[in-house]
C-alpha cells in the first residue's frame, strides 16, 4: 500500500475538553487506504515554525466521504498553532503510515481497549471496527484513565462508541481513582465478572502501556500497543523513532524497532521495556490555558 | 515541467561537472536524510535528482544510539541517531539492487571508526555496478587515537583520504565537519590528499534540554544540529572552502527552496544536497530544481555553470567615485 502526500481540508473543528481538539478532514486519497491504529504526519502550518511535520492516529476514518478524522491533544507549539486552524483551512498530510491494529478473527473472544489520556484517539476507529460488521459482536471494555476528570472526553461522547467504559483518573475527579491500568487489573480478577481478556488493544503514555505490557506477558494474553516516539520523518528514513527491540541483533548486544515502519502497534514482547531510557513528560499543561 | 515560454530560447543546462563528476543538474539528497530512496520512491520522483547520496554505510551493521535521538529546536532539529545502518552486505544486496533500477546517480556514504575500516568499506564498494561515487563522512570518532574525530585533524582526515583514495577510482568527495576551528585547513588537507570533491557541511555540533523533567532532551546528551538554522554557518562554512582549494564544493546545510540553493551556488559550490527538508516536504528536490530552472530562465542566463561563483564582493562602495570627485558628502 503506497503512501501518499496530500493537501487535506478542514471540514469541521469541534473542541471536546479544554486542551482536546477533534478535526474533520477532506483527505480522499489517504482516507481510501487508511485501517485502524495507522497514522499520518501533519504539516501544522507553511514555514519553519514549527519545522517538523507531527504524528497524529486515525481517529476514524470514513472512506465512503473521503474523508478522516484525528483527535488531538494540545502539548505544545505545533498542537497549539493546529487547533488555532478552522474550517477550509488547508494541512499539508503523508499518510497512511506504519502497520496498524488488527482484530481477532474469532469474533468471540473478549478484548479490551486500554486508553490514557489522548491515547482513546486511535482506539476510536478500532472499536467502531470492533462493533460493526457482520455477524457477532466483539465482547469488548474499554478503560479509559486521565490525570484528571477535565482530560477525558465528556461521557456522553464516549457513551457513543457503544460498548461498556471504565473509568479512571489519577486524582479520583471522575470515576475509579487511580491507574487505568490498576482498574484494569482489578476488574479482570474480579469473580462476579466474566472478563477475562484474551487480548488487549492499548494506546496511552510509555508509563502505562509499560503496565499494560506487564499485564499481558504475566496473563498470557496477546497485545497489540500503540506506542509513540518523537519523529523525523514518519517513513523510515531518518531512524529517530528508535525503541530498544526485545531480540538482539547479529553480533549486537541491542537492536532497535522504528515506531514509524515496525509501528506503531507492537506487541508486548518485542519490546525490551528496561532498556527505555529517558521518560519525556509533556510540558504542563498551565502553558496552554 | 512548464512548457517553455519562447520556443526559440533554449531551456537553461542545469548540467554541472564536479572534476570527474556529471550531473544533470546540481540537486541532491544529503545522507541519513533519505534512507536508500525506496522510503521516498512513491512520494517524489528520484529520477529527477541529480544524485541520491544514501545512508551512512559501515562495514558491519550498526544498532545506533539509545533513543530519544532526535529533538526539534528552532528552525531545525539535532539529531543523534548514532549511524544507525544495516552494513556494506546488505547494502550492496538489498538497497543498491533497488537503485540500480532507477535513473538516478547513487553516491555511498561511508564510515568507520579507524583507517581500516575506511578503506575496507572503500575496497568492498569499488566496482559494486551502479555506484557512481563515494563520499567519507570523517565526522567520526577515531577509536584508536582516543576517540578524536577524524574530520577535527588535518593530518587525519589527509590520512583517511589517502587510504580510501588507494582503494578506489571512484570519484571522490570529502565530506567536512563544521565543528572545526579552521575549515579551510581541514580542506586542504582533504583535497592534498586525493579528494575529487568535498562537500560542506555536516551537522553542528550542539544540545537541548527540559527544564520540567530536567533532563537532556537526547539520551546522548549532544547531537548534530541540522535544518534551515544552519544554513548561515553552512554558508560561511563553504565560502571559506571554497576559496581554500581548487576542487569543487557541494554546498550543505539547512537548504529549503531553491533560493537557498542558488545561495550556496552564487558563492562557489558546484551543487548541493538537501537534507533535513526532505522530511518536510518530500517533493522538495524537485521544486528545487524546477526554481532553478525558472530562475535561470527568468534571469536569461544561458546555463547555471554561468551564475556558479558569481559573487561581487568588489564594489561595495558605488558612491566611491563620487566622493573622491567634486562633491563632497
Ligand atoms: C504514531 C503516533 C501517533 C500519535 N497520535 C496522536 C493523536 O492521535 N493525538 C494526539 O494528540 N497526539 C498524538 N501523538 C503525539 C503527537 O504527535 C504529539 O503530541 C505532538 O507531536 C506534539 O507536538 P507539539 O508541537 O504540540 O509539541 P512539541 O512542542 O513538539 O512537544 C511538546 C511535548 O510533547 C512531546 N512530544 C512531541 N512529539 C511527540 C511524539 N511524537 N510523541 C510523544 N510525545 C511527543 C515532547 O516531548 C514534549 O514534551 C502521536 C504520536 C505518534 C508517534
Ligand atoms: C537524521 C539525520 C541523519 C544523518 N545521517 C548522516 C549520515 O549517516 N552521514 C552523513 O555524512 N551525514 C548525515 N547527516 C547529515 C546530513 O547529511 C547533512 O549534512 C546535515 O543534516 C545538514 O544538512 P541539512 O540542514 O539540509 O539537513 C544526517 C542528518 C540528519 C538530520
Ligand atoms: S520517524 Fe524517521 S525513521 Fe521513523
């Protein structure tokens, strides 16, 4: 499947929570053969400020109109000049990008979608998967958790995806207090639930798909995580999305995956999780409100 | 391409010869910004480029530095990728095979941590069909001589040239490091050595960090800055070199629209590669030679050979005359 480069138009800009933006575009080439958990790199705007193009997941996509949408988090420059953008306004799109999510074939075993904070974004388009189409249902929860109550999306949005949520946040502001992933946890062991997943589909900050990865390969459940890494490029030429690989290479003590090609979905076991280094936490979020 | 307005006016020669070197115009991809070309084949068409310079290359595999690796500061980026690359084997059997089939000019980047290294990598590529040339990045450290870079000593970087030079008949290019107290020394002594050519510059040296997580915004802790924040030390850079040797210059270093390339070209460089605004926009070579060419045109200048080295540093005083005349001012 080719990639493409692809001036897209706004449709439509909604603003879901105070730092969340959701965009509609008119983007028919790449709408066409974008799948779920694949994503784009987005030219925020012409010029050098800010340089780089940014990742963004498919949030939906709807190849019928041509067109996608992608949820965002305003975390910085180039978030917080997108978000400044409106309808008709032209972004510059290579897409669609890296491997993306796949479903069970057996539409009878039971997932879970594990979301933290902006990572319910690509997980948006794989439930609607995950809930449509011929036949049987997928059994499926979703935990979504986030800081605090104001960095979900209101409940009435998320009561949209229509399948059964938990939710968490950190200070306890709405729903369970504390990790996503400790909810998580508890509510698989629970007796008086039948939930016992087979595999989980995740999407959030290193520190919790760390603990969802832990979950996975202790319970022996198949994963697939979508995991981030600052990018150059998207396309595998620059080699700066290097997370350290679970296998070694020939002769080397350490191998690198690139999140834009071998990604962004991985599986819990291919990555060796001990060796990431450095934990870049995103500015506060007082810089943008 | 834009039909051309007045049929009976030639298009413009984009051609350029760089000593042993001809390319059909003077546009190419710089190395490590381009992978192999195949990540950028359905986005551009590579056929039009001047040259493709790859990806590092090294004689065995490389893993490259823990991430992160990269950061975007101000108008550029620092990089630190730590030559990441899957070694001359698989380069010379997988990636050249695929160029190969293309009609583009494929230049090998190469590199190594001792003379050895050079000029084993230089001695495996000599002949391997579809290379048109070779150029060493010494912007390496020398493992044997306590980790100095190569390209930071004259009488390293002439021994480095000299042993890749006894391995190839290749044409040649020296690929300089800015991070130099003297570049034009460093030039000298690549071209003294056998070098056909020399290119300019590789990335600045430089860092960033966080001051919320106060840590390093790289796990290296420094790496090389790149993009159009250092398009005036690059130009510096090769105005020096190039009135340092007699060889020609490829100019490098921030390089976004083909008014930037025209920059380095008016200056002295033969050509250019283009680096970091690939990632940018993946069309950029093409619009850059089509600037070029619109530019020529524009300018009624017959080929671009003609503007190459044009700079007028001479009359920087046009009321001098004047004031020495009659009138006092
Ligand atoms: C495959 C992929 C898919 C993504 N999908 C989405 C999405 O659907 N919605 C969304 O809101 N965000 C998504 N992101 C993260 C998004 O790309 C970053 O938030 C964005 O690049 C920040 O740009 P900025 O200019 O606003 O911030 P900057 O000023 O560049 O950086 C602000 C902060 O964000 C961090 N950051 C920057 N880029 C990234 C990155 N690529 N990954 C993680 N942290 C980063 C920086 O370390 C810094 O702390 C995705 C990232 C990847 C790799
Ligand atoms: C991600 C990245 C990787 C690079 N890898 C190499 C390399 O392998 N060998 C090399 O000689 N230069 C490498 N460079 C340097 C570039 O070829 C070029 O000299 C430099 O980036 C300046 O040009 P620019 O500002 O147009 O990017 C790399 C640069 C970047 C940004
Ligand atoms: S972002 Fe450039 S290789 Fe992955």
């Amino acid at each position: 499947m080719e990639k493409v480069l692809e001036t897209a138009r706004i449709i439509c800009r909604e603003s879901l929570a105070p730092l969340i933006v959701r965009l509609r575009l008119h983007s028919p080439g790449i709408s066409a053969a974008a799948r779920a958990g694949q994503f784009v790199m987005l030219k925020v705007r012409e010029g050098i400020d800010p340089l780089l193009r940014r990742p963004f997941s498919f949030h939906r996509i709807h190849p019928d109109k041509g067109e996608i949408e992608v949820l965002f988090r305003i975390a910085g420059r180039g978030t917080l000049a997108l978000s400044k953008l409106g309808p008709g306004d032209p972004v510059s799109l290579i897409g669609p990008l890296g491997n993306g999510f796949e479903l069970p074939l057996d539409r009878t075993t039971q997932i879970a979608f594990i979301a933290g904070g902006i990572g319910i974004a690509p997980l948006g388009e794989l439930i609607a998967q995950a809930l449509s189409g011929p036949g049987q249902t997928q059994k499926a929860h979703l935990f979504y958790g986030a800081r605090s109550a104001s960095e979900l999306l209101p409940e009435d949005i998320v009561s949209q995806f229509g399948l059964r949520v938990h939710f968490a946040t950190d200070d306890g502001s709405f729903g369970y207090k504390g990790r996503v992933t400790k909810l998580f946890e508890e509510f698989t062991a629970r007796a008086d639930e039948d939930f016992r997943p087979a595999e989980v589909y995740s999407c959030g900050p290193l520190a919790m798909q760390y603990h969802v990865a832990k979950w996975a390969l202790e319970n022996d459940a198949l994963s697939q995580l979508s995991l981030e890494s600052l990018m150059g490029c998207g396309i595998g030429a620059c080699l700066g999305c290097a997370l350290p690989a679970a296998d070694c290479g020939p002769g080397d003590d350490q191998r690198f995956v690139h999140v834009c090609e071998d990604g962004p979905i991985f599986s819990a076991g291919s990555i060796k999780w001990n060796q990431i280094l450095i934990q870049q936490s995103p500015p506060p979020t007082y810089l943008f409100s | 391409m834009e039909p051309n307005p007045d049929p009976t006016i030639a298009a413009p020669d984009l051609s350029v010869q760089l000593g042993p070197l001809h390319l059909k115009n003077p546009v190419m991809t710089a190395s490590g910004t381009f992978g192999y070309g195949e990540e950028y084949a359905s986005l551009t068409d590579l056929g039009k480029l001047g040259a493709l310079v790859v990806k590092g290359i090294s004689l065995l595999p490389r893993a490259g530095n823990p991430p992160p690796r990269i950061v975007e500061t101000p108008a550029g980026m620092i990089n630190a990728i730590g030559l990441e690359n899957v070694g001359v084997e698989v380069f010379l059997s997988v990636k050249l095979p695929y160029l190969c089939g293309l009609d583009v000019p494929v230049i090998a980047n190469i590199f190594g941590n001792t003379i050895e290294e050079y000029a084993g990598l230089a001695e495996r590529l000599d002949g391997a069909p579809g290379l048109t040339a070779m150029e060493i990045n010494v912007s390496c450290p020398n493992v044997k001589e306590g980790g100095m870079v190569f390209g930071t000593d004259p009488a390293m970087t002439a021994k480095v040239v000299e042993a890749v030079r006894r391995k190839t008949s290749l044409p040649l290019i020296t690929k300089l490091t800015p991070n130099v107290t003297s570049i034009a020394e460093i030039a000298r002594a690549a071209e003294g050595a056998g070098s056909d050519i020399l290119s300019c510059i590789n990335t600045v040296a430089a860092m960033a960090v966080d001051v919320y997580s106060k840590r390093p915004r790289l796990a290296n802790i420094f790496g090389g800055l790149s993009g159009p924040a250092i398009r005036p030390i690059a130009l510096r850079c090769v105005y020096e070199v190039t009135r340092a040797v007699k060889c020609p210059v490829i100019g490098i270093g921030g390089i976004a629209s083909a008014a930037d390339a025209l920059e380095f070209m008016l200056i002295g460089a033969r050509a250019v590669q283009v680096g970091t605004a690939n990632f940018v926009d993946p069309t950029i070579t093409a619009e850059i030679i089509e600037g070029i060419r619109l530019f020529l045109e524009a300018e009624k200048i017959a080929a671009l050979s003609d503007f190459i080295g044009t700079l007028d540093t001479s009359c920087l005083f046009p009321f001098a005359e004047d004031a020495c005349g009659s009138i006092e001012i």
